[in-house]
C-alpha cells in the first residue's frame, strides 16, 4: 500500500488542491451555468406547453366556429328554400285564380256573344220574313199582273199565306 | 524505473504527476496545471451562459444544455423529489471529468515540457498532464462521490438507519460475516471508481504515445478519435456510478428493495447495475 | 534476467481475456435486445454503459497490476 500511495504519488497536497478545485467549480457551474439554463429550460417548456395549449384552444375555437357557421348557413339555406317553397305556392294559387277567373270571364263572354248572336239571328229572320213576303207579294204581283184579275189574285195570296202560315207558326215555335 | 524515457525510446510514460515548480509547501504538478485549464474551460463556458443564455437557444446554448438535458432527465427519473440537489454535484463531476479527459487530446498536452535532469539522466516533463491521468485527482473525486452517497444515504434514512443498513445483514446473524464484505464494497468503490478513470484516461494516454511513436500521421488519428469516444463514456460512467450509488444508498431497506435478493450475495457493482436499470 | 517485463505483459494480456470476452457478451446481447426492440434503446442506454463500463474495470485493474508489476 506504501509502495503503491509512493508509485501513484498521491499526496494530500494534490488531493487537498484537487478538492478545492473541484468544491470551486462545482459552486461557479452551479451559479453560473445549471441555474441560469436550468431555468431557462424550464421557462421553455412551460412556454412550449403553454403554446401547445393556446394551440389547442384555438384549434377548438377554429372548430366552434366552423360549426356555428355551418350551422348558420344551414340555417339560411333553410330559410330560403322555404322562401321559395312559399313563394312558389304563392305564385301557383295566383295563377290558378287567374286562370280560373279568365276561364269564367270567357265563358260568360262567349254565353253573352252566343245570346247575343241569337237574339241577332231572331230578329234577323223575322225582318228577312218580313222582307220576303213583301218582295215575294211585288214580284209575285208583277209576274202575274197581265194573266189574272182581282179575284183570282186574291184567290192566290190567300193560298200562299194560308201555307206560309202553318210554316210560320212552327219557326216561331222552335225559337 | 520511474521513466520509458531514455535515450533510444520516444514514448514518454509517467504513471504519476510530475512536479514542475515550488511554490512555498506546495509542489506544483503538471496536473494541477491541467486540472486548472479544464476548470478554466468550464468556468468561462459557465460565465458565456450567465450572460448570454436565452429561451430560444442558440446552437451553442443547444450543445451546452444537451449534458444538462440528458443527466437530468436520468436524475430526475430516479429521484423525482430531490433531484435539485442532486443534479448539480453530478454534472459537475461529469463535466469535469469530461473536459479533464479532452484536455489530454489537445495538441501540445504531454509532448511540450521543461528539461529536467533527473536520477543523473535528461528527461522532459510534459507541463500540461490531463488531469484525469494522474490518481490525485480521480481519487478525489470518488471521495466525493463517496462522502456524496453516504451522506445522502444518512439524509435519506437518518444516521441509525443507515448503519444498520450498511452493517446489519438482512438475516441478523449473518452480521458478522457480512459486515466486512459490506465494509469492503463500500470502500471498494471508491477504489474502483478512481482506477477505473484512471487506468482509462492514463491507457489512452500511453496508446496515444505508442501510436505516434510507431506509426505515422493516419493512425494516431484514428485512436485520438477513439479516444474522444472513451473520454466522453468514461465522464458518463463516473457520474452515472455516482448517481446510481446514491440511488442505492436512498433506497433503503423500508420499500422491501433487498427483500428478494440477498445484498451479500452480489458484489456492491452487480447491485448498482440492477439498481441503475430502473 | 529480468522478467519483471513479461510478467506485466502476462498481467495485462491474460486480465484483458476475460473482460474482453465479457464485453463481447454485453455488447451481443445490447445489440440483439435493441435489434428485438428498437424503442427500448432510451431504457437500455444507461444499464448498457455501466454494464460496460463494470465489465472493464477488471481490465483496468489488471492494467493497474501490469504497471504496478513494472513500476514498483
């Protein structure tokens, strides 16, 4: 043991000065070098963690967002699809009215035209009657004014209005 | 034969500090001067953090808080509530360590040196030696990686509960038997834990001399690469083992930790293994 | 003759016998766990390097008995 303290020369000088230096250094690195970046990886990682969180509650308020205005434009697509649905019956029932009544007014239109157009024909015919004797009564007259006399032309206007009658009388019957 | 350095041979191999000056009682050591570049180092990347560190980091406030990051995700995993405390003996062993080991990798550490004559023939005594490669300071700091783990053991069980966890076997009369084993394994580490820093940073130390000494510019390369690897897993190693000694010694007996497996039947590293994968 | 040299030589070679086969273990089975389980590197990487770093200690102190050997 002697000759091995001797041969590795250990000597309390070396070892005291060996120990100071290391109790130095421990107390300058602790001061000066493991506090300082200790902390600031401490303050780091808090910071990284508080970002990681902001990060994440953003994400969320992202999402909130993103779903409350998904749920708004659902909400107005609703909205205007019923719009238009209603708009739609709105402008079907005024189209239906309108056809409706058009339909109504025309038909009235056309009764009246057609009792107009009778009552027209009525008293178109009984002129044209009236007309036909007359003109009937002239050139019957002229046609036969040389071959008969008063009587036998009385006679004959006679006949002729007795068979006009019966015709007459049905004509006014059927209108 | 404190010294390979003689005439015929260009490998420079010094098992222990070299003294450089007097300074009153106190021996100057090239270790010392390397101990000090490396506190220097540190100190003055302490003091860049201090001024200019912010929340968003830099590229250089990123490499600098990686260390930071890793041990501390470890620390805090094993030890939720005291983690605070913890950490920071922690990292400084580790970073310490750590820079202790690269300063041996810088161009100029152990090949620029003072003519000394010494023993009657002519030697160069290197003027930086990485610190990591002399014993002082390694044991140094597995005393306090000791001193860190009993007493966080006496913090975490009170002084009787953590002798009677210490000395007392779990069945009682096995005491006598286990006691010293015990003794031995607590004592142990701080051995193990010095030499094995030691033997590492000292074996790259010769591995790279040997290499520069035999060969030509390539290879040497490829092992100062390597030994970049081993100085950065060594530093991890040393302040892992210190972290899970002290989850060992925090564990205590209450939670029914040693119930399943006798503590005298592994030795006190099979033990800190299975406590550190969890 | 002196043989102080081969006795180191012997100390260091045949200490590092075993640590090198036991690393070789540890590192096979790392490798064949992450190999099964790629997500499990995170809980294996400390367990992994103090594994190592125990398994090499024996070495070391097989290096510290080849210098003691030499030197003492």
């Amino acid at each position: 043991m002697e000759a091995l303290i001797q041969e590795f020369d250990v000597n309390l000088v070396s070892l005291v000065f060996q120990l100071i230096n290391f109790l130095l250094l421990l107390y300058l690195l602790n001061r000066f070098l493991f506090k300082p970046l200790l902390a600031r990886m401490d303050e780091r990682s808090s910071k990284i963690e508080k970002g990681l969180e902001d990060a994440e509650a953003a994400a969320r308020d992202r999402e909130l967002a993103r779903a409350e205005r998904e749920a708004a434009v659902s909400e107005a697509r609703k909205e205007a699809n019923e719009m238009i649905a209603r708009a739609n019956k709105i402008a079907e029932d005024t189209r239906n009215e309108i056809l409706t009544e058009a339909r109504t007014e025309a038909e009235k239109v056309t009764t009246r035209a057609r009792e107009e157009i009778v009552a027209e024909k009525d008293r178109a015919m009984a002129e044209i009657r009236g007309q036909v004797a007359d003109l009937a009564l002239a050139a019957a007259g002229k046609l036969i004014r040389h071959e008969m006399d008063d009587k036998a032309q009385k006679r004959l206007v006679e006949e002729f209005l007795a068979e006009v009658k019966p015709a007459g009388s049905s004509k006014s019957a059927r209108s | 034969m404190p010294h390979f350095a003689t005439e015929e041979s260009l490998i420079h191999v010094a098992i222990k500090a070299e003294p450089l000056f007097h300074l009153g009682p106190i021996t100057v050591t090239n270790s010392m001067v390397g101990t000090l570049i490396a506190t220097v180092i540190l100190a003055s990347l302490a003091f860049w953090a201090s001024r200019n560190s912010a929340v968003v980091p830099g590229r250089f406030q990123s490499f600098l808080e990686f260390p930071l990051e890793f041990l501390g995700g470890i620390v805090r995993s094993q030890h939720p509530t005291r983690w605070s405390a913890i950490l920071p003996p922690i990292l400084t062993i580790f970073l310490l360590v750590l820079v202790a080991n690269y300063v041996g990798l810088l161009p100029g550490v152990g090949t620029i040196g003072l003519h000394v004559v010494e023993d009657g023939h002519e030697a160069v005594v290197p003027i930086i030696r990485p610190a990591s490669a002399d014993l002082n300071f390694t044991l140094t700091l597995a005393l306090v990686a000791f001193v860190l783990f009993v007493s966080w053991g006496v913090r975490a069980n009170g002084v009787r509960g953590y002798l009677k966890e210490t000395f007392v076997a779990n069945p009682p009369y096995m005491t006598p038997l286990m006691t010293p084993i015990h003794i031995v394994s607590e004592l142990s580490r701080i051995i193990s834990l010095s030499m094995r820093l030691f033997g590492n940073v000292f074996a790259g130390e010769i591995l790279l001399a040997v290499m520069l000494a035999l060969t030509f510019a390539i290879v040497p390369t490829v092992f100062l690469g390597l030994e970049m690897i081993f100085g950065a897993v060594q530093a991890l190693v040393f302040a892992l083992l210190t972290l899970t000694y002290i989850t060992l010694a925090t564990a205590g007996h209450g939670g029914g930790h040693d119930e399943e497996h006798e503590p005298g039947e592994h030795d006190a590293d099979d033990v800190a293994l299975r406590a550190g994968a969890h | 003759m002196d043989l102080t040299p081969l006795a180191a030589g012997l100390a260091i070679g045949l200490g590092a016998l075993g640590p090198g086969i036991g690393l070789g273990l540890g590192v096979s089975k790392a490798m064949e766990a992450l190999g099964r389980n790629p997500e499990a590197s995170g809980a294996l990487f400390v367990p992994y390097v103090l594994g190592l770093a125990l398994t090499e200690a024996v070495a070391i102190y097989a290096l510290v008995i080849g210098l003691l050997i030499l030197f003492v």
